[in-house]
C-alpha cells in the first residue's frame, strides 16, 4: 500500500495482478490445462456445488500470519507504504459457463446471496479488518479476464474514500433528522416513481435522481441494515433473488445484448465506530448510453471527480421498465 499525501489515500500495488489469466487463454496446473479455471474440469471449479468461492490466485491484497497493516515505513524519508494486507476471494456463481446471473434460477440466487452473506460475516470477525467490497465485473469491455460467471470479494484494512464519505454523509444525517438517509431516498423516488424500475415487498430498484451512470440501477432493501447479512427472513431473501434476476435480465434485454456492468454491494463498515445510518445496497454501473455508444470517464471526470450524465434518469427509467421479460 503507498499512500497519496495529496488526496491523503491508500493506493494498492499488485504487479503479480499482470499474469493472471486472460479470455481464450489456457489455464495450467500439474501438466492439465483447462481454457476456464472455474468450470468443474478444472481446480477451483471441482467438486459438487451450486456456488463456491475459492482465494483469488492473484490477489490484490494477502492475508499472511504476522502481517499487519499497521506496520508503516518511510521511503526516502517523505513516501509512506505499508503492506498490502487483506484477503481477495473469488466468488463462482455457477458450474455453466455460459450462463449469466440473470440466466439463473432463483434458487441458485438466493444460494448465491446466502454465500455472499457467510464471506461477509467471516470477513467482519477479524478486528484488523474494516471494510468488504463485494462485487462483479462482467464484460470484455469492463476489462473481465475470464468470463465464466463470477464476482469478487475484496476485504481492507482500511475504509476506502468514497464508502467512508457516504459513511460520514449518513451517520451526518441521521445525527440531524433522527432517520436514515437512504430510507428518505427510498420514501422520495416511490413518492416521485418515475425512476423506479422494478419492486417487491421487501426491495426496491431506481436509477437515482444523481445517476452518474446514464443506466446507473441502485437496489435497497426496504428494511434498513446495515451488512447484506442482516437480510435473514427467507422470504426476503426470496425476494432479493427476484429483483436481481428481473433487473438483469432487463439490462441485458435493453438492447439485445448481455450488459456489460460493474455490480457493488455497499456494506457498513465494521470495527470502526458508529455505523447506524449505513444502509446496506447495490449499485449497479453498465458503461452503455445507447446501443452503440459507450460512456467513458474522461477529462473532467478523471481530472476533477466530477461526473458528467448525458441522458436523464427518468427516460431511462422509462426504457427499462418497458423492457419485457419472462
């Protein structure tokens, strides 16, 4: 980990991150090579299972005995750097190479959802760690290397930068108003409906008003949370399982293609304090603005962190809901 003295944040280097394996090429262990590690041939695919996850071969971040995060040293008396500790797990989401998480049933979602849960609370158990970032990156164009169905799982020792800001925002307005800021975001997008995708008893689905993404889909649960293992009524399970099947399946029925997107769960933070008004969600970040046309991060967004939207949330919105499924 080197810190950046300017925007007073922690930057991970992983060189190792430069040989894991790429689309279409082989995969080889013990004179056996396999073109996708996580089909059932192969090593961390073996076995009988519905999900799995396996350690990530090349991780970002380790998890060794006697190493801490704690440990800083200086580097030419000004640069600081501590080890990368922290552990990074793959999460497979089904034995089928070729299905997508929409394709799924809803049994194998809510076992999925059921496995997210259990790596959450294993992370949280240990007191150097702060912070879990569940995620999946699917598409070519997101920069995915293999592409059997799969998400990740990165645990810090640390809080990032823009969790830990949206920390302070809540627990700032809980302080205020005695009430949890994305209950109220939940409260004006049903009062306002135009956003809404999809919705259920016990979840919701909206392209927020602030998208940043022009087809940007948050989840909420309705309950607040605080960590996606606080959702533990079975029938709120089921119904987490339902609303992530439709949503994707009405990205990918958008324009006829599999959507490619990057999908995070937003946890609490833990071992850190007062985390009451975090609400546990998902946001979901497809880089598409028209079926031909990708939305990049560019100069005003990567100079100054400030996002430009070229499309309206409510018309997209709109196109999404009318998307039909089965």
């Amino acid at each position: 980990m080197r810190y950046d003295p300017i925007l007073k944040e922690w930057v991970i280097v992983a060189k190792n991150r430069t040989v894991r394996p790429v689309l279409g090429k082989s995969f080889e262990k013990k004179k056996k090579t396999w073109t996708c590690p996580f089909c059932p041939d192969a090593p961390e695919g073996a076995g009988n299972w519905v999900v799995k996850w396996v350690p990530n071969r090349f991780p970002s971040l380790i998890d060794e005995s006697g190493m801490s995060f704690k440990n800083e040293e200086l580097v030419d008396n000004f640069y600081k750097k501590r080890p990368g500790k922290g552990r990074c797990e793959v999460i497979l989401f089904t034995q089928d190479h070729e299905k997508t998480l929409g394709d799924l049933t809803i049994h194998n979602i809510e076992a999925l959802i059921k496995l997210w849960q259990e790596r959450q609370e294993f992370s949280m158990r240990d007191p150097e760690f702060k912070y879990t970032f569940i995620f999946e990156n699917r598409g070519e164009i997101i920069g995915v290397s293999i592409s059997h169905p799969h998400g990740q799982l990165y645990t810090f020792p640390f809080i990032p930068p823009k969790i830990n800001k949206a920390l302070q925002s809540a627990n700032e307005y809980m302080e205020n108003n005695d009430s949890c800021l994305y209950c109220e975001i939940i409260s004006v997008e049903k009062e306002d409906g135009s956003r809404i995708i999809v919705e259920n008893d016990d979840f919701i689905s909206f392209i927020p008003y602030f998208a940043k993404w022009p087809f940007e889909i948050h989840i909420y649960p309705k309950k607040h949370v605080n960590y996606i293992n606080g959702i533990t009524d079975s029938n709120a399970v089921t119904n987490f399982a339902k609303i992530l099947k439709k949503v994707v399946k009405k990205l990918d029925g958008l324009y006829g293609f599999t959507m490619p997107y990057v999908m995070s769960h937003h946890n609490a933070p833990y071992n850190c304090g007062n985390v009451n008004g975090y609400h546990y969600h998902i946001e979901i970040y497809p880089p598409y603005r028209g079926k031909d046309r990708v939305k990049y991060l560019a100069g005003v967004e990567l100079g100054t962190n400030t996002i430009i939207n070229p499309t309206n949330p409510s018309e997209n919105a709109e196109q999404l809901r009318n998307v039909e499924i089965d």
